[in-house]
C-alpha cells in the first residue's frame, strides 16, 4: 500500500518494544513507572499504524523468559495488562482493529485469559488493521507446541508424514493464517530477537532504533519505513516481486 507520502507501507511490521526500564531510571523513576509509559505508547502505535495502512502490527508484550523478573515487577505487568485490555478493547472497536494474542495463555490468571479470549472475539470481524500481541510468547516455545499437535495429527492419522511441509508446518504454528513480517523494529538498541518469532523471521527486513520505547511516535515509525524503503529486499539472492 501507498500512502500519500509515496512510502510504501510494509503489510506487517513486528516490534520488539524494548527499553521501558532504561526510560524509567534514567528519570529516576520505578521501572513499572516505564512499563506503564509503555503501554500508552502502544495503545498510540495501534492508531497510528492502522491510519498508517499497516494492515498487520505484531507487538512482543511478555516473553516465555520474562517470568524470570522479579515477582514484583512480574505483578505490575499483570496488572497493566488487566488494566490495558479493557482500554484496547475500545480502541480496537473505534478503529476496527482486530485483536489477536499468540503465546501460551494458560499460563495467566483465569480472568486475563477470559479478557483475551473476550478481545478477540468481540473484534474478530473487524476487517481493518490486524494487532497481534505476543503474550508469554517464545519462538522456540511456539515451535515444540506446533510439533506437538502435529504429532497428535499423525497419532491418530490425520496428518501423514509425507504431508509435512514448510507450509503444514506453519499452520500449525500460532501465526497460522497471518503473513510473514516484512518489517521487524527494535527499540533501544539491542541487537537479538530475544526469542521473537523464529520461524516467521527467516526473510524480514530489520530496524533497530536507540529510542526507548515509551519514546517511540509516529516519526520514529515513518524513519523505520523509509529505511524499509531504501532496502534491497533478496531472498535467497532474488530480488522480491
Ligand atoms: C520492555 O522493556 C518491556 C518488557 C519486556 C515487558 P524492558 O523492561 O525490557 O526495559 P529494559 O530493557 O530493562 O530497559
Ligand atoms: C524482549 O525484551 C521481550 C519483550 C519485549 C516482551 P527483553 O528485555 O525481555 O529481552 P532481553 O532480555 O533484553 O533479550
Ligand atoms: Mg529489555
């Protein structure tokens, strides 16, 4: 798609919101203080991607890893999340945005997973921008799960052997349906993908940028595609269509 600035608007742009933390210490502020600045920032980048014509915006909220912080901090991200779903709720019905988590939900609180399960049905015929939310989500973690139904399907003989490939194989994963990301953005700095979307990744073009993530606006994410612009998009040494 083509936006009135000639820019050519990548279909599905991954973030990595990075840096919530560092935000809050260096105002010498409680690092939930950040976490929380975080959450507007998101809330904002939804609006400003669907305006945009992004029509797929996936953002990593939690990781498989991120369990490790302490309970405290842990604690506050629950409790944002509770606070935030509700608020993106009405967003979601105001832009007709769809919402959709990936990760392993049965892990969170009974009444989160009921306020997911509630997101996604309630915005599900939205035919606007689809937001996709990494919640206790992991690459690898994503991987063995597909692996295991898979096996389940060849257990009771509704998969066979021969029929595995790279597509199969991806409608099993979580992203099953949504197209690869043309465009991954890292905020502050970070060079790793920190377990985000192994498999989905494999061609996607990537922006690392040192804003901090509550400091991310819509400038910073109009930088990240004119840099998408300027590049020579290959896979395996072919130029893209
Ligand atoms: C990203 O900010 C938010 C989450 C991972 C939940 P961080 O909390 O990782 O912030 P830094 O990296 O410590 O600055
Ligand atoms: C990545 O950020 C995970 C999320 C943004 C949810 P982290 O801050 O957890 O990643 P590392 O530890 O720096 O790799
Ligand atoms: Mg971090």
């Amino acid at each position: 798609m083509e936006n009135t600035e000639n820019r050519t608007i990548p279909e599905h742009v991954a973030l990595i919101l990075d840096g919530n933390g560092r935000w809050a210490k260096r105002r010498g502020l409680p690092r939930t203080m950040g976490h929380k600045e975080g959450c507007v920032t998101v809330e904002k980048t939804v609006e400003i991607a669907a305006r945009m014509g992004i029509r797929y915006l996936t953002v990593y909220g939690f990781s498989t890893e991120n369990w490790k912080r302490s309970a405290e901090e842990v604690g506050a991200l629950m409790q944002l999340f509770r606070f935030y779903m509700v608020r993106l709720l009405k967003i979601a019905k105001a832009n007709n945005v769809r919402v959709k988590m990936i990760g392993e939900r049965s892990r969170f609180d009974k009444d989160i997973v009921e306020g997911i399960n509630r997101l996604e049905a309630e915005t599900k015929d939205n035919t606007g921008m689809t937001f996709i939310i990494a919640v206790n989500y992991g690459g690898r973690d994503e991987i063995v799960r597909a692996a295991r139904k898979m096996a389940a399907d060849l257990e009771t003989g509704s998969l066979k052997k021969e029929e595995i490939t790279e597509q199969v194989f991806a409608s099993y994963l979580d992203t099953a349906g949504i197209p690869d990301p043309d465009l991954l953005i890292r905020t502050s700095g970070e060079l790793r993908l920190s377990n985000y979307l192994l498999w989905q990744l494999a061609y996607t073009e990537i922006y690392v940028t040192d804003c901090l993530w509550p400091d991310f606006n819509k400038e910073e994410l109009e930088k990240a595609i004119d840099a998408y612009n300027k590049r020579d998009r290959r896979f395996g040494g072919v130029k893209a269509k």
